[in-house]
C-alpha cells in the first residue's frame, strides 16, 4: 500500500519546508519567465510575463527568509560567512535575518533590485523608494519576424535598471539564481531528501 508523505512541519507552506523547494520554485519561475517570453507563443489571455517577473523577483528575494530560518546550523554558517554576530533567541533570530538580508544585497547587486522590486510588488507605492531601480515593460519595434512576431509589431522586453546600468530582466533573475545556488553549495543545504511531493503517488 503507498504510504503519504510525511507532512511538513510548518503548517502554513502546502507541504514546502526546506531552502531548496525555494530554490526550485525559482527555477520552475524563472523557466516560466523565459517561456512566456518567447517569440514563438502568441499573445496569451493575460500578460504572463508580468506575472511571472512579479513572482521570480519575490521569490528570489525570500530565499534569503527560507535559507536564514531553516535551521541554527545555517545560521551559523551564514553570519560567520558574512561576518555578523547574532543570537540564537527569537529577537536575534529576526535581528540577524535583516543582517543577512543587509549583506547579501552587498555581494550580489541583482538581489538587491529583485528586494525593491518584490517590496514594491507587494506594496504597491513604498514609503521609502530607492529612485535607482527601475523596473519596467517596455515595447520595441521588431525589425525581423520570428515566430508570431513580424516586422512592425511592438514586442515586450522586461528591462531592469539600476545605478544607470540597464539588463534584461531575465539575465538579472539567471545572476541571483546562480547567486543561491553557490551559496547553498558552499553550506551544503542541498539534499536528496529534500524532495517535494508528487501531485499523484501511484499505488504500484
């Protein structure tokens, strides 16, 4: 008889408990993203790259909340890598999560358009807004057909610009994901064990 899986222990995730069903949800995000944006799709029913740039952006920003709160071992390992000092307590828990979150957008500047843009997202209009990201939709000319796209449509790019430094989103979204993925190797958070549950457990 198949056996169910072994429920998470946080009740409020759907069955999500560990830094790395984050980071795959940010690949199965990013792909989205990328997907979405082909030349080869025509116009879908609603504007998914929006949505899906709107989720790759917070969801590559709370890596950094699933990563700091999955175990005091990590923890550890994070604030001596970033060179912090916390206290394992619940207020230090929380003060040394806005450490590390302060830290990480110092080594990886993409982390820190995808934490405006997440805020934003989220808030929609920000009491504090940092006037050097943007990030917007724009339409350009296409020049050569390809796929649904012909000569004289408008075709959307996602531009990200920060410092006046301007990236299509979905390098910038590629950057921070490789930017978890190393840092997640150099702890050793990845594990086997760390599968997500399949929609459908066949009984044999």
């Amino acid at each position: 008889m198949v056996e169910p899986p072994k429920q998470s222990e946080i009740s409020n995730v759907f069955g999500m408990n560990h830094p790395q069903h984050m980071w795959t949800k940010l690949a199965w995000e990013l792909n989205a993203l990328m997907n979405s944006m082909s030349v080869w799709k025509d116009n879908e029913a609603a504007p998914e790259p929006l949505f899906h740039a709107f989720n790759t952006s917070v969801t590559a920003w709370h890596m950094s909340d699933w990563l700091w709160q999955y175990d005091c071992a990590t923890r550890k390992k994070l604030a001596t890598k970033f060179q912090f000092v916390f206290e394992c307590t619940p207020t230090g828990i929380k003060r040394g999560l806005e450490k590390f979150q302060d830290a990480v957008v110092l080594h990886c500047d993409e982390l820190k358009v995808c934490r405006e843009i997440a805020n934003g997202s989220k808030h929609m209009r920000k009491n504090k807004v940092d006037h050097n990201i943007q990030a917007r939709a724009v339409h350009e000319k296409v020049v050569e057909g390809a796929g649904f796209a012909k000569p004289g449509d408008l075709k959307m790019t996602l531009r990200i610009t920060h410092n006046d430094k301007e990236m299509d989103a979905e390098l910038a979204f590629i950057e921070v994901f490789g930017f978890w993925e190393k840092l997640m190797n150099e702890l050793n958070v990845f594990s086997k064990d760390a599968k997500l549950p399949d929609k459908i457990m066949k009984a044999g």
